[in-house]
C-alpha cells in the first residue's frame, strides 16, 4: 500500500478556493485525493497537521467534517516532525 502525507497547504488548498493564474489548487488538491482513495493507498494525518488547521481558523468539527468522508483511507500518525 503507498501512504501520502498531505501537509496543511493541500487540505487549505482543497478547502478554500486558493487558486492562482495557471495553477489550479483547488481542483489538483481535489484531483490527488480523489486519485488516492480511487486506487486503495492511505492518506496519513499528523497532529501537527490537526493543530494548523484549527491556527487557520478551523474548528474541530469542520475537521472532523473533512476528514470524516476519508475516514477509510486516513491513518493517523501522532507528532510526525517533532
């Protein structure tokens, strides 16, 4: 099974329309999950990843709302870089 590590800016990518002139994040970000979940890999998420999120303006729930469609691919991985 091949796992991804998807920082924060993909998921704000994926979350918010963040777009820039020939380089559309959004639909990539959208795109790279759609392609993961398609062919069985795992997504992992880190704590650190959970706590930029919510410094972004995130609540919790909206969190839980985003990953809960993934739920089935995502492996959570405590303290990844510290």
């Amino acid at each position: 099974m091949i796992r991804y590590y998807l920082d924060t800016s993909i998921w704000l990518d994926s979350l918010e329309e963040r777009d820039e002139p020939g380089f559309p994040k959004t639909s990539l970000a959208h795109e790279l999950v759609k392609y993961i979940v398609k062919n069985g890999h795992a997504i992992l998420i880190s704590d650190l990843v959970l706590e930029e999120l919510n410094n972004s303006g995130y609540h919790e729930w909206d969190v839980d709302l985003l990953f809960y469609s993934l739920r089935e691919v995502l492996k959570f991985i405590p303290e990844f870089l510290n």
